[in-house]
C-alpha cells in the first residue's frame, strides 16, 4: 500500500488498552505490515490513550509534538507518514485533537479500531492524489460489538501470560469517571467466543489469562443455548482449558461482587489468589459523593467474606486523594481502611477532575499541598504493609511463572508469584514459560529475589 511497511504503537494507560493496542497490531499485520521499535522508521505511528486524568492528555500532545518533528523530518527525504490517535482520549476529545494537532491524520475512538484498514486506504489514497494533509479522518462510532465480532485472530502471540477482554464499557456513573463516556454502556461478549480467544492463547504458549473489564464481575454474557454466565461462572469454565494453569481477572467493582465468584475463589484452582478490588475511599460521605453505591462497612465485610472462603487470598486496590469535600475525617477512614485490610499492593492518586463528568464543577476547598501531604502519608502507610506482606516470604517457597529473560541483566529470568509479587532468578536457563517452586532469598517494596535450590 503505497509504500507504508512498517507501523509502531505507543499505549498510555490500562491493561485493556494494552489488550487493545495488540489486537491493532494484530489488523496491521493482517494488512501486510511489520512491527519496529522505531518510531523513526514507522511508516504508520499510532498512540493508543488514555483519559483518565488529566496527565494522560497532556503525555498525549507531548508525544504528537515529538511525533510531528520526526513527520516533517520523513517528508524532507520524500518519506510519507500516517498519525493516528485512538483510544479514550481520542473517543472524548474528537476533532478536537485537529484543531491542537492537525497534522494528525486519524482520529479512532476505543471502539472503532476494527474500522483502521478502511481509513487507512483512505488516507493512502489521499496521498496518491497529493492531498497529504488537506483531509483528516475520523472515526468514533460507540458499538462495542461490532468491534469484538471483527477481532482477528492472533498469530504473533508468544506471551506466556495475555489479557483477554471480556466486558466493556460501565453503567455505574460513578462521579469522578470519564469511562461510560469513553467506553459506553457495559457489554459483555459471548461466552463462545471468549473461550475460542482463551484456547487460540493457550494453543499459541499462554500459561495465565487475565480476564479485563472496566467493570469485569459485571459480566453476564451467553453461551449458543441462551444461558447466562456471570463472572464465576466463565471462570469455572475457562479453568477446564487444558494448559491453562493461571487465571486472574480485573478490575472488580465491590457492588458486583456475587456467590459464583465467591465460590470460584475457593474451588477453582487455576484462579490465582490475588484480588484487585478498588476502594478509592473510607470514607462513606466521600463514597456517596462519589456513587460509589457501597458503604466502608459493606466493602469490610466483602473482605471478610473473601478471606473466610479463601484464607490464602491478599487484596489491592486504588485510592483517590482530596476528592472535593474531603475532611481530614474523610482522609482518617481512608487510613483506617488500610489498617483494616492491610493491603498487599494499591494505587494511590490525587483527584483529578475531568470534564464531562458530574464531579467536574464540584467545589474544591482543599488546597493542592494538603493533597499532596495526604497522598504521601496515605502512600507511606501503603508501602509500608506491602513491604510486610512481602517479609512473609522470606525464606519461603513460592511458585512463581516465569514471563521474560534478559542475558543483559547477568541471565536474568523474571516472574511473578500468585500474588502478583514480580520475582528474579539469576539462572543461565531461560525460564520463560515455566512454573517454579523457588526459595525466596530477598525481598523489597515492589519485588523478590529468588534462588534456584535444584
């Protein structure tokens, strides 16, 4: 196609657009073209975004900035080069992304990158006609089904652990989100083509899934006879892929937590015990604010239920500073909530307001070095349990799955636990792939070290 060879792909923000930004790749290899690590070399540079506060925008045009700099320079040696922008910023900024960065060439929003190839030709056909920059194009329809029913099947894979999305979109409206705005309504796909997507993964060397949704315990899809699933219940059905040995799912909402699930964590053994369960407050002023639709007291006891069906499990989750209207009270529930469920790893931010959602114009009376103080202490009391839960295992066995080897980092191979701990070995055996019962010798904030006894 006129020229255009190699593509190159930068993703901001979660693991669905991780998830996303592969399946893009998997439509450009479709088309012909290679992947490179260049951004110089790209033919086609294409920013997968995110909107969930407001930094993620602005590393958006920083990045087109530097984006356009290497387009002007291509033109000069007669090169040609295709800009696209997809993802949530794209989805809610529209054209508007024109008229900061017109020498973008596509806009294509988070439902619509299955449309890439059509545009694509368009735009190639423009510049056959020399119309190099005379026409941008667009695309933000909001049909995530005719998305997923145009997925192409991955042949690149290789990845020991793979995101599978399973349910898109939130109807929870919760006041600080922009991801029923970015994303649309909940949907959830079809059991049928859930498990043909987690079998061609595991076909193609994947050891571990994890399950993506905005909201994933939301999920009620069907299967070709009419019959509902929930979350659980696809778990339970997924763990009976042979070579499958690790499931996980994210990110759960508490208020679509239900028995399945419950249930799923106590008897499937595939599914790791790990839960990633957002907070964002302990505060039940700041949660009603928030329509969080969930109390401090209802969040503690779907904990406690948790741990009594599954002792082993540990717990994450995200945090949001200096909502407007927070208290120092607010703040102190905060911190008693992270005393209470002694978090094993969390995310933790200060608000950011973002326009179009119903927190937008709330009145901030905090001032932004409190937020900053209540950040740093909220994130030393998180780091400080993590550190904890991390000591345990010292001197301690853990199985860990080995994901990626570097001969770079003296052979080192490296892993995650079923916690989600990130593990070293140094071992000159690539172990990628495999499952290891390992002795841990070290341990710090964020990682462990491991030693190979065998």
């Amino acid at each position: 196609m006129e020229n255009i060879q190699k593509f190159y792909i930068k993703t901001f923000g979660c693991q669905m657009n991780v998830y996303d930004s592969q399946k893009i790749s998997d439509i450009f290899y479709k088309l012909g073209y290679i992947k490179t690590s260049s951004q110089i070399k790209a033919d086609i540079s294409l920013i997968n975004t995110c909107h969930i506060r407001d930094k993620a925008k602005q590393k958006l045009y920083s990045e087109l900035g530097k984006i356009n700099k290497i387009k002007i320079n291509r033109k000069l040696k007669g090169k040609k080069t295709i800009v696209i922008v997809a993802g949530c910023t794209a989805q809610a900024e529209g054209e508007e992304i024109f008229n900061r960065a017109p020498y973008v060439d596509l806009i294509v929003g988070s439902q619509s990158y299955q449309k890439l190839p059509q545009l694509i030709k368009k735009k190639i056909s423009h510049f056959s006609r020399n119309k190099l920059n005379k026409t941008n194009l667009s695309e933000l329809d909001f049909t995530p089904k005719s998305k997923f029913d145009n997925l192409t099947e991955e042949k690149f894979l290789n990845k020991v652990s793979s995101y599978l999305t399973i349910q898109e979109g939130c109807n929870k409206f919760c006041r600080f989100c922009v991801v029923p705005y970015t994303r649309g309504p909940e949907y959830s796909r079809p059991v049928h083509d859930i498990i043909a997507e987690a079998k061609n993964l595991v076909s193609n060397e994947t050891k571990e899934i994890i399950l993506l949704g905005q909201n994933v315990n939301a999920y009620h899809g069907y299967d070709s006879n009419k019959n509902e699933y929930n979350l659980g219940k696809l778990i339970y059905e997924l763990a009976n892929i042979n070579g499958l040995k690790r499931i996980r799912y994210m990110t759960a909402h508490p208020k679509d937590m239900h028995e399945d699930l419950y249930n799923a964590h106590k008897d499937v053994k595939q599914l790791m015990p790990f839960l990633h369960l957002p907070a964002q407050s302990g505060s039940n002023k700041i949660l009603k604010s928030m329509n969080r639709n969930y109390s401090f007291e209802e969040y503690v006891k779907i904990i406690e239920k948790i741990k009594k069906i599954n002792p082993d499990i540990a717990f994450s989750s995200d945090f949001i500073v200096g909502y407007p209207g927070e208290t120092k009270q607010d703040f102190k529930k905060t911190l008693d909530l992270v005393d209470i469920v002694k978090y094993a790893q969390s995310f933790s931010f200060i608000y950011s307001p973002r326009p179009g959602t119903m927190s937008y114009k709330l009145k901030d009376k905090i001032t932004d070095d409190e937020k900053k103080e209540r950040l740093l202490i909220l994130q030393n009391k998180l780091k400080s349990y993590q550190e904890k839960f991390n000591k345990k295992f010292l001197k301690k066995s853990l199985d860990v799955l080995f994901t990626n080897f570097s001969k770079k980092k003296n052979y080192q191979s490296l892993g995650y636990s079923p916690y989600m701990q990130l593990v070293r070995l140094q071992n000159k055996k690539n172990m990628k792939g495999r499952i290891k019962n390992l002795k841990i010798i070290k341990t710090f904030y964020k990682s462990l070290d491991a030693i190979n006894e065998i």
